[in-house]
C-alpha cells in the first residue's frame, strides 16, 4: 500500500512531497529512499514496493525544487541549496519518520558510496547516527538495506 504524503522540511517547514510504502503487516524498519540529487522519488518506487514487501515501511520525497516538490511556475528565483537539500528536506524525513515509526530501525539508503556528507547536514535530533527514539540511524547503500532486511526477514 502507497500514499502521496506532504512532509515538512526541518527548519523551514517548506512542504516536501513524499511517498509511504507500507507492509501488510507492522513494519520491522523503517527505510529512507534518499535518491540521487534531481531525481524525482518515482523512480524509487518499484524498490520501495519491494521493501515494503519485505515488512518494512520505506518513504521516497521529492527534495525541494524536484518534482513533486517543485512550486508552481518558473524555477528563476527559487532558492534551493544543497545545504538545504540535505540540512533541510533529508532532516525532516528522519524526523518524520522518527515520529511515524518510533523504536525502529531507521535505515538510510542512499545511492551514494560515502554517507558522511549527508550524515553531517541531515543529523538526527538525538545525536549523530542515532535518533531521538534510540533506535539505530543505518546509513548504507541500496544494496545494503536490501541485504539487511534479507537477513532480519520475520516470515
């Protein structure tokens, strides 16, 4: 099951639009799809599908200025940083779903093979690779969380 959800930033509160995929039964983790810089979060949808079948809740979002998280008209003008993309739009996904899914795994899938800049913009309130629920902030390629929830399969 999906739904087209609107999430806040951190910070700014600007409206992120963001996509929850569900297991049938209660999630085992919870699973960050942060895509590619300028990627739209549909084309994460087939994996996230998958990770939902898996048991675990997965959430893609648009980052601010791409797809369904772009405003309305002419991008001239539109302020959007890197800086905000990370700080800002992957902040408020941990959060948001720190706050949907307490006491779970959070894993951070990414396509990129070093975490450590998006680690440092997108710090979970509770500390750096933990978040304010206690449970742990996974950061790791696609590949990875795949692997991870093969290995922690509840069938």
């Amino acid at each position: 099951m999906s739904q087209a959800l609107r999430i806040p930033a951190r910070g700014d509160g600007y409206a992120l639009s963001a996509g929850l995929f569900l297991p049938e039964g209660p999630p085992k983790a919870a699973v960050l799809l942060a895509g590619a810089m300028a990627v739209p979060a549909r084309f994460h949808a087939p994996l996230a599908r998958y990770i939902a079948e898996e048991s675990a809740a997965a959430l893609t979002l648009d980052y601010r200025g791409i797809g369904g998280s772009r405003p309305e008209g002419s991008l001239r003008g539109f302020h959007a940083t890197f800086h905000d993309w990370g700080e800002r739009d992957l902040g408020g996904a941990v959060d948001w779903l720190a706050d949907r899914f307490p006491g779970l795994p959070l894993l951070w899938s990414r396509w990129g093979r070093d975490p450590r800049y998006v680690y440092s913009y997108a710090e979970p309130r509770g500390g750096l690779g933990y978040t304010r629920y206690a449970g742990p902030l996974l950061g790791m390629s696609i590949m990875d969380t795949v692997r991870w929830l093969l290995a922690h399969r509840i069938s």
